[in-house]
C-alpha cells in the first residue's frame, strides 16, 4: 500500500459543481495536511494548510481532515474554468524539517 | 509573500552538456530548501534535500555526482545536471521551506 493515495482522475464537472477532491494515506503519524493547486507547466501552488483534524475554509475552497479515518478532502464551491489544474494533497509529520509526501494528484476540469 | 523564483524558465542543451538551474527565495530566507522532478502525468519525485552551508541528503537512486546542489546562502540553491543525457530530460521543481513549502515555477530541461 502506498503512503499516499489519490486518484489521478480526471475528474469533470460543469461549472458552478461543488467538487470533491480525496486523498487517504496511511501514516497515522502525519499531522500537517497540505493541498497544492498545479496548472500546466507550472510549479504547484499552496491552497490550503492544516493542522490535524478538522475544518479550514478559504473563500471557496474547503480543507477538511479525519485522522481518525486517515482521510482528507478538499471542496471546491462555484467552481470557475479557471479551477481546471491538477490538484496535490500532501502531509507531513511535523512542520518543521520534514520532508513532503505527496498524492500523485487529481486532474480537475471545469466545463463552462 | 513566499515566493520562490526559478532560473531558466527552460533550457534546451546538447547531450554531455552541463546545465545549471538557480532556485530563489525571493521575500524570505529558507535554510532548506528541496529539489523535485516531475515526469509528464505525475507526481513529484523528490531528488534532494539542499541545507545552508551544509551537503545535500539524496534520495535513494539520486545520483549525487550527477546533480550536483549547493545551498551557499539562506536564498539561493542551484543544481547541476552533469553530463546531461536524453533521459534527464524532465520538469525540475524546486521549493523553500518557510513554515511550509512554497514551490518555485519550475525548469523544463530538454537533451537533444
């Protein structure tokens, strides 16, 4: 079983979805939760960050984590064309030193 | 703030060639710092860990005489790819440790 599992997708809703996006992983000792927005060609881009378990809301975008599942999802309100990218979780046992685990991403596409 | 900038954007060289990317931290000072690559459709593979003032830690099956990383000051990493073959060819990533990380734009590396 792999540290990190995410589905690649992709995953297409039309504009204006609510989208879920998943990852379970299987390290009871990561405690730091991350989720990166990757367009194109581009280097990823820190959305979201959270500690342990529970909510983090951002504008549209909402983190969510059960440790008790080893699960975390990240929802996407009004979702807009321009949230078509490939979306990475990624967790880590502490903030400080750590190296990053990551999902192997999910490609989001969002139909006008 | 947090931002990390990438030099060159993209470079195409000669095989046997040595290419050089540069890793900035342009707003904040990052004792560590770490190097990615990413093949087309997934995810990042870390390669190195890049202390200040210290040698990089490799990834198992990263060759460290090929990459080459110095870490000389709290802003800046670069990395050599040595000898570049067709196979090196990939889409370098580098990030900067500032309570999380925050990834540069990346570097697109062709080998002819």
């Amino acid at each position: 079983q792999k540290e990190v599992e995410q589905d690649p997708g992709p995953l297409s809703v039309p504009e204006g979805a609510i989208v879920s996006l998943n990852c379970t992983y299987s390290n009871s000792a990561f405690q730091y939760f991350m989720w990166y927005r990757q367009y194109s060609r581009k280097g990823p881009e820190l959305l979201m960050y959270t500690y342990s378990s529970g909510n983090k809301e951002d504008g549209r975008f909402t983190a969510q984590v059960d440790k008790s599942s080893k699960y975390i999802s990240l929802f996407i309100r009004d979702s807009q064309p321009s949230d078509s990218a490939t979306y990475l979780c990624a967790m880590t046992p502490n903030s400080g030193y750590s190296t990053l685990t990551f999902g192997k991403g999910t490609m989001l596409l969002v139909s006008p | 703030g947090a931002v990390v900038s990438q030099h060159p954007s993209r470079v195409i060289c000669k095989s046997g060639t040595s290419v050089k990317i540069e890793c900035r931290s342009l707003d904040f000072q990052a004792t560590t710092m770490f190097w990615y690559r990413q093949f087309p459709k997934q995810s990042l593979m870390l390669m190195a860990t890049s202390n200040e003032g210290s040698k990089a830690t490799y990834e198992q099956g990263v060759e460290k005489d090929k990459f080459l990383i110095n870490h000389a000051s709290l802003t800046l990493s670069t990395l050599t790819v040595t000898s570049a073959h067709p196979e090196d060819s990939s889409f370098y990533i580098c990030s900067a440790r500032g309570g999380t990380q925050y990834f540069g734009p990346g570097t697109r590396l062709l080998v002819l």
